[in-house]
C-alpha cells in the first residue's frame, strides 16, 4: 500500500493536462439599426440570420419596428435571432455604431451621440455642408459604403450592387418590350425561326457585363459599345463568349441604337456627371416603342432625353419611346440586395468585435480606411474637404497618432 502511494505521489508530480483559457472578447459591439426613411429604400443591412451570428459572437443589436419590412423581414424575425425591437428610434440612436443604407437625414444626425460610428452610403452629390458640420461637431466616425473594398482592392458594395442592377434592368427591358406596358408585344430573346430581340448596352462596366450576360441568357442579340477597349475585352473574356463590341464610333453606335429594341445607358463618372452620349436627335429615330433603361440616371444620365423617374411611376414617353429612369433599381429587388449587402457587412463587424474596435480594424485593413470620410470629426476625405472647403486629415497619420 505504501508503494502505491509513492507511486501516486509522483503521478501527481508529472506535468498535467489542462484546458487552454478561452480567448474572451476584446470587443462587446452595440449596434443600432434604424428604419430608412429615404423614399422608396427597401433594403436593410442585415438579415435575421446576420443578426445570430453577431449575437452569437456576444454584440448586442437593436433595430426599429419595420426596419425590415421593405425586404421581407417582419420583426419577430429578427427578435427570435436575438435582436432587441424597439419602436423608438431614438433608442437606436443610443448604440455604438449606426448601420444604414442611406446616408442619415439631418433630424437623424441630431439624434446621433458623439463619437459614434456610421456606416451609410455617402452620396456626395446631394450632401450639404451643414450635414457635414452636424457629423464634424459630434465627432462622428463615418464610412461610405461605396467606398468600401475588398482584400482584391475591388469595391465591394458598388460590385454587389451592380451585378443586381445589370441583370435586373434586362430582366425590367423584358417587361417593358411586351403589351404588359403598352411595349411592342415582343419576348425579349424570341423562339425559333423568330429574329430574336436587340439589345444595346452602353458601358462594359460590371452593370453592362451582368447585363450583357442575362440578356445572352435570354437569347438576345447584344451589341455592347465602350470607349475603353480594356474594358471591352475584359467583358468578352468573363462572359465566354463571342459577343458584338465596338468602342463609342458614333456613326457605329447610332446606326445600332435606329434599329435595336432596348438600350441600356450603364456608363459612370468617377467624378462628376455621366457622360451624356446620345442626343435627343438620336433618340427620335429609334424604333417607336423601344425601350431605354438609364442606369447612370443617379449621376445624371447618359442620354439627353433622361429625366429622374420612381418605383411608382417609372416610365415615360418621349418621341415615342419609353424610358426607365429610376435611380435606385437595387431596391426593386430588395430581399436579395440585402443577402448581398450582409454579406459584406456582417465579417466587418465581427472583425471590428475581434480586433477591439475600429481604430485597430482601419488600421490593418486598407479597405476599410479607404472608405472613412470622417475620422472622430476629422474630414479625412480629399474630395469633401476640397468641396465644403475644409481642412483634410491624412488618416494613416491620425490612426498613428492615436495607437
């Protein structure tokens, strides 16, 4: 018996098993969710199975009664998640980081504390500088959606959103070339033994290259014109297949645009207006009842003829031809945008959770600092601070100077 518990003694002597210490959270996130009050903005940043996950990873979500309602998402969807639905928005106003599509409206930024985090879109073309002044004041730390890009330096939401707007414009083309709308009775694509449909589409960005690919899928004839020719062959190669292209020759694309069935105007600016490409002239000699869907209608349209148009009223007639001017498509197809958008900003939260806050996540990762505008109040953006004539702060310099 006494050998035994020698032999004990040194068992227990020996270096012992145990369990590795659980790695705690560096960072509980506290995250508000408002209903959008933008006309006719359906989408919502996150879904309910987003919100468990974040759950899950021990942050806290708050969202307004109905602030998923335009994409299908009733709230006790997101209440059985784990979300906490309150039906006064200024208790969303009271978390950490503000999560919305639309940029927030100035009774909206009253209601922000200070040194909150903002994720919006920026939409620099409508912005005034006392909004700015208001998000400066409150110390605000904002980023633009449409500036957010990936670990492949492409801008993630833009893309995500554009693959939706190209494929969905065709798919509002095929509407609009039958007699549902009074359109010229055609299925966009045809049958056999019947010529099938032509479609011009001005732009070989990703919105033109979706389009393009739906309306092949369609059985449509496509003819894409660009004035890069880079572009042009990257459209060709990722489509995979021989498809009509040409750069913008302007006698080339009339002659086009005279005979084809629907244009769709999907050419951008990176600063500024969209080029305006086809003139009134051009337009009153397309086919009477032809279809032209301006995508760019945001940044003022590619076509002379475009004027801002809405979800309620979409269409109009002009030399006899019907046009598509509304500016937020993504929102016709709200459930599957917001699948999209969470997508994208559900990893970033959880990041900023992980990492212990924004500062250390901008400061890893470029994608996410291309996309701050506003650094605690500080303009961090050149093309604000040169447009409300304010003083620019070099991030990096800022994240350095606060580590």
């Amino acid at each position: 018996m006494g050998g035994f518990t020698e032999v004990a003694k040194q068992a227990m002597m020996q270096t012992q098993e145990t369990l590795a210490p659980t790695k705690s959270k560096k960072n509980s996130l506290y995250i508000g969710i408002p209903k959008e009050t933008s006309f006719q903005e359906n989408r919502i940043a996150l879904t309910p199975l987003s919100v468990a996950l974040l759950v899950n990873n021990g942050h806290e979500v708050v969202i307004e009664s109905g602030a998923g309602m335009g994409s299908n998402f009733a709230d006790i969807k997101y209440s059985e998640q784990g979300a906490k639905i309150v039906y006064d928005v200024k208790e969303v106003y009271q978390a950490d980081i503000i999560l919305k599509i639309a940029p927030p409206t100035m009774d909206e930024v009253d209601m922000m504390k200070h040194h909150q985090i903002l994720f919006s879109t920026l939409q620099m073309s409508t912005m005034k500088p006392e909004y700015v002044q208001a998000l400066i004041s409150k110390k605000i730390t904002a980023l633009a959606l449409e500036y957010l890009r990936d670990e492949f330096n492409i801008l993630t939401v833009v893309r995500a959103m554009s693959e939706i707007v190209g494929s969905t414009s065709v798919l509002i083309a095929a509407e609009y070339v039958s007699n549902v709308f009074g359109g010229k009775g055609l299925m966009l694509g045809g049958v056999t033994g019947v010529p099938p449909t032509e479609i011009v589409i001005l732009g070989a960005g990703t919105v033109g290259e979706y389009a393009a690919r739906t309306a092949i899928a369609l059985g449509a004839e496509v003819k894409v014109f660009d004035t890069s020719l880079f572009r042009l062959r990257r459209l060709q190669d990722n489509i995979g297949c021989k498809v009509f292209t040409s750069v913008m020759q302007p006698i080339v694309l009339e002659k086009a645009l005279i005979t084809c069935d629907v244009v769709i105007g999907a050419v951008r600016a990176n600063h500024g207006r969209s080029p305006c490409l086809v003139t009134e002239e051009t337009v009153s000699k397309m086919k009477p009842d032809s279809v032209i869907i301006d995508v760019s209608i945001d940044q003022g349209g590619c076509f002379e003829t475009s004027e801002v148009t809405n979800h309620k009223n979409p269409v109009f007639r002009k030399h006899e031809i019907i046009h598509y001017c509304v500016p937020n498509i993504a929102s016709r197809v709200s459930r599957t945008a917001t699948y999209a958008l969470t997508n994208i900003f559900t990893p970033i939260l959880i990041d900023i959770g992980e990492m212990g806050g924004i500062m250390d996540l901008i400061w890893e990762k470029t994608g996410i600092r291309n996309a701050v505008y506003l650094y605690q109040g500080a303009m961090t953006n050149k093309d604000l601070a040169q447009r409300f004539n304010l003083p620019h702060k070099d991030l990096n310099l800022l994240v350095v100077s606060n580590r």
